[in-house]
C-alpha cells in the first residue's frame, strides 16, 4: 500500500510542481540564452544568497505540505488523486496552498538566483494562475467534498499569505 502511494505521490509531483518549477524555468532559460553564474557585482550576490534561501524555504514548505497530504489525507497534490479527508494540520494551519505558496517561493529563488526578469514574469505569471483558478474551480470542489469544515476552515485561514498565528480548529 505505501508503495502504490509513493509512485502515485512521485507521478504527481513529476507532472505538477516539477514542470512549473524545473522544465518551465530551464526552458524559459534557455529561450533567453540565460546561465547559472556568480554576480559580479555585491548587490547581485546578496540578490543570489537571498534567492536562494527563498527557493530553500520553498522546498521545505512544499515538502512539509506533501508529507502532510500522505499522512493526513491520504492523497497527492494532483486534482486527479486529491486527500480523502481535510488536511489542517503543519503548513496548513498559517495558510490554505502551502504547496502553492512553496512553489512561487522556488519560483521568486529560482528568478532572484538566476537575477532573471524573466524568471520573475514566470513566477508571477503562476501566482495570477492560481489566483484564478483556486477560487474557481479548486475551492467549489473542496466545498462540496468537505461542506461546513471547509468553509469554517477558509474562513480562519488565507488562501495563499499565511497568518502570523497558526489557526486551532476545534477538530482536527
């Protein structure tokens, strides 16, 4: 059983985060002629050290929210395969997407890393994405598969900028 749900968890990850976060960005690279180096200038540096803490935050916050979907759901990330139960537990508690919100973090680290504007367009153009689409066709669903504890859930916590405080539900 573990095993079929870490082939289904590696599949959705391959399909999902891995194009938006790795093939996306080399290909976005490579149309720009763009090339991992080391800035020459101090600004350019800290701009990279930064860029990469920030893509570090954001593997770990997607990591952390994935873990949770498995042992807590159990499901993957893909609209294909969602959790069986309402994961509102760790990341979930400051914020509703932390997957989504680790991404655009790899995203904002991969363009400040790179010191890429295009890189930036990428992540932002992701953000306006998802704006769209969680709230109109991801949160309708989640509504009708979890009804009152879903909607008590949104009401506490933000869609994709965390809370300063974890939020407590009644029941977890």
């Amino acid at each position: 059983m573990r095993a079929a749900l870490l082939l289904r968890h590696l599949f959705a990850v391959a399909v999902l985060p891995f194009t938006v976060a790795v093939l996306a960005p080399i290909w976005i690279a490579r149309a720009n002629d763009l090339h991992p180096a080391w800035g020459r200038t101090p600004s350019t540096l800290a701009l990279q050290a930064a860029g990469a803490a920030v893509l570090g935050a954001g593997l770990v916050l997607f990591a952390w929210s994935l873990r949770r979907f498995a042992t807590e759901g159990p499901g993957t990330l893909a609209p294909w395969d969602p959790p069986r139960q309402l994961v509102v537990q760790g990341p979930y508690r400051f914020v509703r997407n932390p997957m989504i919100s680790g991404v655009v973090l790899v995203l904002l680290g991969e363009a400040a890393f790179l010191a890429s504007r295009p890189h930036a367009i990428w992540a932002l153009t992701f953000v306006a994405i998802n704006l769209i689409y969680i709230p109109l066709l991801e949160e309708p669903q989640l509504a009708a598969r979890f009804g009152d504890s879903y909607r008590e859930y949104c009401r506490h916590v933000p869609r994709l900028l965390p809370r300063l405080r974890p939020w407590s539900p009644a029941t977890p």
